[in-house]
C-alpha cells in the first residue's frame, strides 16, 4: 500500500493514501466514490495493519462542503469505518483529544489540513475544497479550537496535504469574486487572458487562513503535490470517477 508519512514519533503518527494502481480500485478509501465497498475495505484494513490499529479505530465524517466540525470522542469510534452511513453527517472537520482513534479525511483535489498540539495533545482533521474554504472552516475551527477548548495556537503544528495545484484549478469569475472577497487571497489568484480562467491556489489561501488565526507560519508545512498531475493522485477534476485519498492522524497512546 502507498502512503506517505507526514509524522511518525512517540506521539502521533500522520499521513496520506496515495493512488496505487496494485491496489483495489487503486487504494481508493471513499465509500460515497466507489465501484466495490469491500474494495475500500480491502484498503482500509491495510492501512489499519500499517498504522498498528483496527478497522473500527476510524471515525469518518459524510463530507458536505460545510463548514461544520465535530469534536470526536471514543464513543464515535468505527463511524463511517465500516459502514459510510454510520459517518457523522454534514462535516468537514473532526478533532479529539483521545488517543488511539484514527480521525479520516477524503480528498480528490480539495484540501486536507491535518494538525496536532504539541502540548495538549489534541488532533485534528480538515477538508477545505474551494467552497470550504470561502466559508472558512479552518478559521472558525481554530477559533473555536482557541476560544472554547482554550488552545495556544502557537502550539499547533499542521501539514496541508496534496491538493490540485494552481495551474489546474482553473475557475470562472463567480468563484473568483468569492475568493476575492475574503479580503486576502488576492495574491494566491491570477488571470489568464488567453483561457479567459482564473487560477487560485487554494493550498497557500489555506495557510493564510491559519497565519490569520495565530498559527505561526514556520509550523505550516504544504506538501505541493499535484493531484491532477501526479501518478500517486485522485483528481475530481480529471476524472469524475476518482477514487479519494485517505489523510489521516492518531494520538499514540502514552501507555
């Protein structure tokens, strides 16, 4: 099975799926973009072995462009694992305090924000496609993050994970002026005057969301893989039948 490991310590342990053309339906993970359920569970239970858990140590959220979060606890453990009914519904971002649960984000050129807190130890998950990201979700989770469960956010590391790339993600103007009016993605845009396209980096947009909120920017790490152009990637935007990589964190417990 491909993956790749943004973190593995005493701590936590942090990564991604990748595309792999020796896998089931290609290492697909995503019930709601499948051929064969069993071939997503195929993957998953390889993925659970590598990560030294089981099957029903997941939590999946039915990811609805929201900008909607759930705080996970253990009695959450096995949603969506097995079952995607069973994801908890209408969310895009999932974070827990707990250890041994394995928090699921799907992606096929939307943005995966994987995060943890040094000191706390609280894990997090975010998926912030275009339109997640106009509606902020990963502003108003870490403030939520900062206000309600009174983090430092100076203690948050965070990996943005592979996503389409700026060059891909070609728009139209009403998708443009919704960028343009968050106020400071302006730099992260540009017009081309051949296609008539605007092209938007959602990537850097996101890691200005997190700078704004009080994450320091030498704690943001942008993995730049393209998933449009990339052979370890599902691209929606390539092909409507892609499967979904899976970006995933644990909290290893201290015992």
């Amino acid at each position: 099975m491909k993956t790749i490991l943004y973190m593995d310590n005493e701590k936590f342990i942090a990564g991604t799926t990748l595309r792999d053309e020796s896998a089931p339906e290609f290492n697909n993970m995503a019930f709601h973009a499948c051929i064969d359920p069993e071939s997503v569970l195929k993957n998953r239970k390889q993925l659970s072995v590598s990560l030294g858990c089981g099957p029903r140590d997941f939590v999946c959220a039915s990811q609805t462009h929201s900008a909607n979060f759930h705080k996970v606890t253990s009695a959450d453990k096995g949603r969506g694992a097995e079952i995607g009914a069973t994801a908890i519904p209408d969310t895009d971002a999932l974070y827990t305090l707990e250890p041994n649960i394995v928090l699921s984000s799907f992606t096929a050129d939307c943005v995966p924000v994987i995060f943890w807190n040094e000191v706390n130890g609280l894990i997090g998950v975010i998926h912030s496609g275009w339109q997640g990201t106009v509606k902020e979700i990963t502003t108003k989770v870490f403030e939520h993050l900062k206000t309600v469960e009174k983090c430092d956010l100076e203690d948050f590391h965070v990996q943005i994970g592979m996503a389409l790339s700026e060059e891909k993600f070609e728009v139209d103007a009403d998708v443009y002026l919704k960028f343009k009016a968050l106020g400071y993605a302006d730099e992260f845009m540009y017009f081309n005057s051949e296609t008539g396209k605007y092209h938007i980096d959602n990537q850097k947009t996101v890691k200005k969301q997190l700078e704004l909120a009080g994450v320091l920017a030498d704690r943001i790490t942008i993995d730049r893989t393209c998933t449009y152009l990339s052979e370890d990637g599902f691209s929606y935007r390539q092909d409507k039948k892609a499967g979904r990589h899976l970006s995933f964190i644990m909290r290893k417990s201290m015992e």
